[in-house]
C-alpha cells in the first residue's frame, strides 16, 4: 500500500464507523419513538374503551329505569346487562394492568396486535352504543304514547 491510500484509509475508517454508528442510533431511535407512539395509542384506546362502557352502563340504567316494574324489581335483562358491563371493565382492568407491566417489553408486533384488538372491540361497542340509542329512542316513544293513550281515558 501506498502512504496515500494507508492515510486515506486512516480517514476513511473512522468516518465511514461514524456513520455507521449514527445510522443505528437513529434505527434505535425511530424504533423506539415508534414504541412509545404504538403505547400512547394503546392507552388511548383504553380511556376510550372504558368512557364508553361507563356511558353504555348509565344508558342502560336510564332504560331500565323506564323499563321497571317497581323500585325494587329490576327489569328484565337488567342484571345481565350489568354483569356484562361489570367484566369488560375488569377485562379492560386486565389489559391496562398488562400494559403497565409488560408494555415496555413487548415486541412491536404484540403492541400492533393490542392496538388491532382495541380498535376493534372500540368500534364494535360504538356500534352497540348507536343501537342502545336507537332503542331507547324507541322505548321512551312507546312510553309517550302509553302515556298519551292513558291520559285520554275517561
């Protein structure tokens, strides 16, 4: 070897193990960014998950409520609809315990795959939450028409 080629060789080996060490720390970092976005999401969808089963839960209460025999006789339907409700939210109490002991560790595939199944149960409550409504548009309909049948008897 020449002494032109040993001192560019000099200088070329430090730069080029630079750059190759900044191209990983950069991996390292979008990696990691991409982590903590995929985590923010989660936790996310579970503040969603659970604001719409407490709203579900005091929606149901209010047509039950319409629904009752006596103060002291719950509807039909009433305490299944609230052990239903009352395990989602221990199943959701699951999954944030998860997520706070095991998330930092996780393979992005399993937190992607997490994401994938809130966003799926979240979407499929919304769509019970929008029939609950069209129901109870239904039953206080039908209790205003009672009403008005009731309050034109003699």
């Amino acid at each position: 070897m020449t002494p032109l080629s040993v001192a560019t060789l000099a200088i070329a080996l430090p730069a080029l193990v630079a750059v190759l060490a900044c191209a990983a720390v950069a991996w390292l970092l979008v990696r990691q960014m991409r982590h903590q976005r995929t985590l923010r999401t989660l936790y996310l969808e579970a503040d969603g998950i659970e604001h719409d089963l407490k709203e579900c839960r005091q929606r149901l209460q209010r047509a039950h409520a319409s629904m009752s025999i006596g103060p002291d006789q719950p509807a039909t339907g009433e305490n299944h609809a609230k052990h239903a409700i009352d395990a989602a939210l221990r199943e959701l109490l699951a999954h944030r315990l998860w997520l706070r002991d095991e998330a930092e560790h996780a393979s992005q595939r399993e937190l992607d795959a997490a994401v994938t199944a809130m966003g799926k149960a979240r979407g499929a409550l919304g769509q019970q939450l929008r029939e609950l409504d069209s129901a109870q548009r239904a039953l206080e309909a039908a209790v205003r028409e009672k009403i008005e049948d009731l309050s034109q008897q003699p």
